[in-house]
C-alpha cells in the first residue's frame, strides 16, 4: 500500500491566507501592519533565493519586509549596528539574519544581538534555553512546521518512538526537544550513530535532516511509520539537469511507510509560513 503525502504547500497555503485575514483585521487596531527584518550578507545564490521567497511570502500576507543586505567584505559591525537600530523600530516584530554566513564571518555575535522577543528563527540562547525548559518563546521555524504538519495530520506522538536523523541547530536538536515536549520517546541520531538501519527501523516517526541525498531507504524503515523529510538536496539527472532531493529514497520508502511527506512541496513551505507565524506572534504579543 501506498502512503498518504503529507502536502505541506497546501497546509502552507491554508495557513498564508488564514494569516493573511489576521493581518487585516489587527492593523487598524495597531495602526501599522507587522513587519520582519531578513538580514542577508554576502552572495550564496541559495541563501538570496531563500530570502527572495521570505519577503515575497511576508508580502503575500501583508507584512511589511524591512530586510536589508551586506557585502560579505562589510565590517560585521555593520551588521551588528543594523540589528541594534532594528531591535528599538517599533515598526519590526522580527529580526532574522540568513544562515550560514560568509566564510570569516562569526554568527554568534549577531545571533546574540538580536532581542528575544524579536528573534523569529528562535536562535537565540534565551529562546533556546526556553524550549528546553518547556517554556512558551519564538521556536525555530522548521522544526515548527514539522510539528505542526504532524498535528494538523493528526498523527499521535504520545509514547511513540520517534527518531531524528541529524543534529543541527537549526533542525536536529530543536525538533528532538519539540518531540519530547509532545511526549514521544526521542532517539537522536547523526554521522557518526552506527549502524542506522537498525535505529530507524524502531522509529514509528523518522525525521531525516541531514542533507545527504537517498540516506533512508525503503529496508530502513519499519512498515507503516511516518516519514517525514527534511533534506533539500540538489542533485544532477543523468540527462545533465538539476532536481531537488530530500534525504528519502521516496519512490521506494513510500511504499512502506504510512505517511511521507515529498521533496519538494513537503516541509519546506511550511518553515517559511512558521516565519510568518512567528512574526505575527511577536506582533500579537507586542500589542496586547
Ligand atoms: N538557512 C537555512 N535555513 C535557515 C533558517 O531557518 N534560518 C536562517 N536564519 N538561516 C537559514
């Protein structure tokens, strides 16, 4: 049997034109529409096409972007002194700044300059700290999105075993704390776990994010588990042209699994629409 596809676009775009409705109905109450700050330095294409779908995203809901770009041969106090300005704007809910900086460049002290309350990709040590003491603060957006894909799929965590595959900071780490906090008994495995295979296949839910394209393929994986991919990998056809991959083998593992979600159109809208949420949130908050 064939899994169900878990359609993250189309969650996302649910999502988009419910917030989109929000937007309109608190801007004549605050006399301004919520606004997010995409701080980018340098040129990696993939990163200004990344940031290109956050602001178009940001405008789609009727916030305002207020995002603003470096030469990677900038002074990083530029970038620093920007953030501060951005933290006293009373026009801007959130402040991101476009991972991985240029070679040379130290992210932690910007990451550390932003304000709390303002930091919608919940990097910050203070909104790290609260999710790992289960309290409310910013969380960052993918693994939000995937915790909110599984829920609105109605897919049980409680007492399941779920394990995720890499240990970033950005994904890794947070969504293991985030499933954990839901009650799923959390394995997190990574480069050097041996023998994989045999820790996926224990998982009911398996996360990949790991960045390496085809790693989960069909033997790994228990018979009706949740797949849920988070790898975007480009990769070349042998006909010579490029097409996105995740960390699953899909075509093989959907054929066991109970649920997948695909590459593209699987987590990848739902980071940016939990950008969203996260920014909308702070507005929320800052004008209660
Ligand atoms: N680069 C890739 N994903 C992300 C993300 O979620 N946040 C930031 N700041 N940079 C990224």
């Amino acid at each position: 049997m064939s899994a169900k596809i878990l359609d993250g676009k189309a969650l996302a775009a649910r999502l988009q034109t419910e917030m989109a409705e929000q937007v309109q109905t608190w801007i004549p109450q605050v006399g301004r529409p919520p606004g997010l700050a995409v701080l980018r330095v340098g040129e990696d294409p993939a990163s200004a096409a990344y940031v290109r779908g956050k602001e178009r995203a940001c405008e789609r809901v009727g916030m305002a972007s207020f995002g603003q770009h470096f030469s990677a041969e900038a002074p990083p106090s530029q970038l620093l002194d920007t953030i501060l300005r951005l933290n006293q704007d009373e026009r801007v809910d959130g402040i991101l700044v476009q991972l991985p900086l240029p070679p040379g460049w130290d992210p932690i002290p910007p990451l550390l300059a932003i304000e709390p309350d303002k930091d919608v990709d919940g990097l910050h040590p203070m909104n790290l700290g609260r999710l790992l003491r289960g309290e409310p603060g910013l969380q960052s957006c993918t693994p939000l999105g995937v915790m909110r894909l599984l829920q609105t799929e109605g897919i049980p965590l409680s007492g399941k075993q779920a394990v995720v595959v890499g240990r970033s900071i950005l994904v890794g780490k947070p969504l293991s704390l985030m499933l954990l906090a839901a009650d799923a008994t959390v394995t997190l495995a990574h480069s050097r776990t041996p023998d994989l295979a045999d820790v996926t296949r224990r998982a009911d839910i398996v996360v990949m994010a790991v960045g390496k394209p085809n790693l989960l393929s069909a033997d790994m994986v228990k018979p009706g588990a949740v797949v849920i991919d988070v790898g975007i990998n480009r990769t070349l056809t042998p006909d010579g042209s490029s097409q996105l991959v995740g960390d699953v083998c899909y075509e093989e593992v959907k054929e066991v699994a109970a649920a997948i979600t695909p590459v593209p159109g699987g987590v990848g809208p739902m980071t940016v629409t939990m950008l969203l949420h996260n920014t909308l949130e702070s507005y929320r908050l800052r004008n209660r």
